[in-house]
C-alpha cells in the first residue's frame, strides 16, 4: 500500500488512541431507551424468521450472517479498552472489494468477522464501522428482500426530528453552516439597505426545520425599528406538508416577538416552480442552497437548479457542501473510501461534543449519521447511458467549477463571517483546542480559503462543510 494511503487508513483510526479517551474503562447501559431499541429490532428479526427451514442457500446463509448481527446489537456495554483501528479499517475495506466484485461467499466471511468485532457501542471506529457493514450486507440483497427492508428501516419522522435537533444542539456543525451563511446574507442585505425598501426575500431550496433562519430575524431586528421596520420574505422547499408546517409554525411563533419584523412565510413542496417572487419592488433576493446540491440525483438536476436560480437574478447566492476527496469519486470503492473518511471524521468529532455513554450520541449515530450512510452505499451506483453520476461529497474546487460554469462570480466572505465561526467554535468546543487557518492537529478548526471566497469548517485534518457566497455575473 502507497505511504499516502496509510496515511488514510491512520486517519480514520481517528479517536481510538486519543489521550482524552478514557482508558480501559468498562461502562455499562441498562437503559429503557436501549433496551426498547434491541427489543425492536428482535422482533422484526424474529417475524422475518419464524420459520428458519425455510430459508435455504443464499437466503440461509445470510439469515445466518445476521444472527451475527442481532448478537452485536444485543451487546450493552461500552469496552474502552486501548485497541487498533486500523486492521478494523482494512476488514471494511477489504469486505467492501469482495460486495464490489460479488465475491458472495468471501463478502459473508468477512461481514460476519466485522459484526463480530464491531458495537454500536464501541469506540468511533467501532460504531462507524457497524454502520458501514449494514451498508454492505444491504448491497448484497435485492430491495424486495425482508431481510433488505429490515437492514434499511427509515427512522421515523419524530426520531429523525429528535435526532437532528441533538446534533443541531451539541455539535457546531449545522450552526457553523447557518450563522455564516446568515451573516452573508445579512451584509448582502445592508448593502442594498438604500434602495431595497428594507426588504429580504429568501429562497431556500432545503428549509428542513427552519432551524437556519431565527438567528436571522434577530440580526434584522437589531436594525430596525417600530418606525422603521424590516420586511423578511422566506419561501421554503421542504419535503412533505406536514414538515413544512410545523417549519411555518415554529418560524411564525419566534418572529413574533420581534415586532419590528414584517415576517411572511411561504412553504412549497420539493419540485414545485416559485410563483410572485417579486412581490416588493426592488427586494433583496438571497437564495439559500445549504447541503441541498449534492443531494440531487444527477449533474443534470443540478445544472438546471443552477440555471434556474441564475434566472432569479439573486444579490446572493450561498452553498454549503459536506466536502469530499481529492478525486473524482466515479467507482463504488472510491465513493465508499470517501463516504468512510467523511463520517469516520463526523463520528469521531462526536467525541468532543458528547460522552461515549450517552442516549444523544446513540440516537444521532442511528437515526441520522446510520442512516445517510446506507442510503449512500445503496443509492449513488446508478449511472445512466451518458455516464453521469450522481453527485455527493465533492471538492469545493469542483463546485466552484460549477458556479463559474452557471455565470456565478465568487464573493469574498468578511472577517465578521470568519470572526463568528470562531466564536462559534470557541463557545462549542469542549475537550480538543482549536485549531485556526490552515493548522492541523486534534478537534475543530475553522480555515479561510479561496483567497477568502469560502470558510471551511473541519475536524482533525479534514475538511467537513464549507461555505461559499456568490453573485450572479
């Protein structure tokens, strides 16, 4: 193996030597919530597998190679004994050339290794592992399969709910994401203060929750007045109805202690075409595209989301992306490596913000980390006749091709944007010290880069979310 791809490898064995790590202490969980959790998922097995006979050949032997699994799930204690990763890494590697190649019986061998050796309970290596291998048992089903059907369960909405609100509330993440892009948006907005009729129209392609946007609405309302007030205009794409109303609820419910704010919200469904987007003359339009692009499901989608908000004609458009490696990641091994470094990284970032034991980190890992990760690996190998792949985690050099490419011109973020993502860190970061620039070592760090047109933040040495401004030529 190249020095360069052990170098990897060692990277993603991440926190399993931290000094901070809590050293041969065993921690035992007799919760309700865990306990349900198994309980649940005993019984979807056992319904499946009520009559073993049955199930011959392939099927027998996987139904085999998850009793292996239902064996990891039932473990309830937390071994933090000083262990290596890496031969871990390499098993998974190895597992996931053998699914690739449809090496059945030599992808069986090595799944049942890896749930032998992996908890969801386990140090981040182990748990992000354990996710990995459902990933890869699931490909090597078909989607009709029961077993598949069990391996994929969706999280319902409310555990998808609880679980993003933990993550939004412990870890920098997403408010990193928001708080720069607002201040993006904010100074957009001042400077066309004189003739925009102090109006704000946000488009945002992805209002998921409406988390993003009350840190907005105070940063208005700090300049306004009850004489001189501020009209905010957000018209959200979201997912279904019932999303899209608890997000106009929940936004309408806080701007209301703002009486200085004129707030209106508009909730569409994904798909469908804006209609009155110039309803004030003059308004500022921002087009908001948080971690929406790379979910699209070819370049093609993409192009015509680009066209279509260049046709806005927007002051300002912001992009957050998760990023990704350094090479095109066309074959299923290489976006496999791509997706494992990335959230082998946001596991171990975990460790900074909640301890090993707690209920929070289990329910982000299940029901939002687990659960990207699957659909990632059974989702993204579908290339049509031309060759165009599905897009995820890319280089940010790739979307700034893309931007240019759409008549968008890159904005020079502001050192307000760079000074409050370092606030931010500074007030979120608990164990690691920051690291500021292009510094490496241990925890979060916060990084100017594109002649500052973008503000990445990262973990350890890795690049994880960055955010980028444009205009429109």
């Amino acid at each position: 193996m190249e020095d360069s791809e052990e170098d990897e490898l060692l990277n993603l064995s991440l926190s399993v030597n931290r000094e901070r790590k809590k050293k041969g202490k065993i921690i035992t969980r007799e919760t309700n919530n865990n306990h349900n959790h198994h309980h649940h998922n005993n019984n979807n097995f056992s319904m499946i597998c009520t009559n073993r006979n049955s199930y011959e050949g392939y099927e027998g032997k996987i139904f085999r190679l998850l009793q292996m699994r239902e064996q990891m799930l039932r473990k309830t204690t937390l071994n933090l004994e000083d262990s290596n990763g890496l031969p871990l890494i390499h098993l998974l590697l190895t597992t996931a050339t053998s699914v690739d190649e449809n090496n059945f019986d030599s992808s069986l061998e090595n799944l049942t290794d890896l749930y032998q050796t992996v908890s969801l309970t386990g140090d981040s290596v182990q748990r992000v592992v354990a996710y990995f291998t459902d990933g890869l048992t699931a490909k090597l089903l078909t989607k009709k399969s029961p077993f598949y059907e069990m391996l994929m369960e969706e999280p319902t909405t409310d555990e998808e709910f609880l679980a993003f609100t933990d993550l939004y509330r412990v870890s920098p993440y997403y408010q990193f994401a928001h708080f720069t892009a607002n201040q993006a948006i904010l100074e957009t907005f001042e400077k066309e203060e004189e003739r925009n009729n102090r109006s704000i129209h946000v488009i945002d392609f992805d209002v998921s929750y409406g988390f993003q946007w009350p840190s907005l609405i105070q940063s208005l309302s700090e300049k306004a007045t009850s004489a001189n007030r501020i009209s905010l205009r957000i018209t959200g794409f979201g997912k279904n109805l019932k999303e899209l109303q608890e997000t106009e609820s929940r936004l309408i419910n806080f701007s209301k202690s703002f009486v200085n704010i004129v707030f209106e919200f508009q909730g569409l469904l994904r798909g469908s075409r804006i209609i009155n987007l110039r309803k004030k003359k003059n308004e500022t339009v921002a087009v908001n595209l948080v971690s929406y692009l790379n979910k699209l499901t070819c370049l093609l989608k993409i192009s015509d989301t680009l066209g279509f908000v260049h046709s806005l004609n927007p002051s300002i458009v912001v992009i957050v992306e998760q990023e990704g490696s350094k090479n095109p990641s066309r074959t299923f091994l290489s976006r496999f490596t791509d997706t494992l470094h990335y959230f082998a990284a946001m596991f171990d970032s975990l460790d900074d913000c909640l301890p090993l034991e707690s209920i929070e980190r289990l329910r982000i890992e299940k029901k939002f980390f687990g659960k990207e990760i699957k659909t990632m690996l059974n989702n993204y190998d579908v290339v049509d006749d031309g060759g165009v792949d599905c897009a995820k985690y890319e280089k940010m050099e790739t979307w700034k091709v893309r931007m240019e490419n759409h008549g968008f011109v890159g904005m020079k973020m502001s050192s307000k944007c760079l000074i409050q993502a370092k606030l931010l860190l500074k007030m979120r970061t608990h164990y690691c010290p920051l690291q500021f620039e292009e510094e490496g070592g241990g925890g979060f760090r916060v990084s100017e880069r594109d002649d500052g047109k973008a503000i990445s933040l990262g973990w350890q040495n890795r690049f994880l979310l960055t955010v980028s401004a444009w205009q429109s030529l």
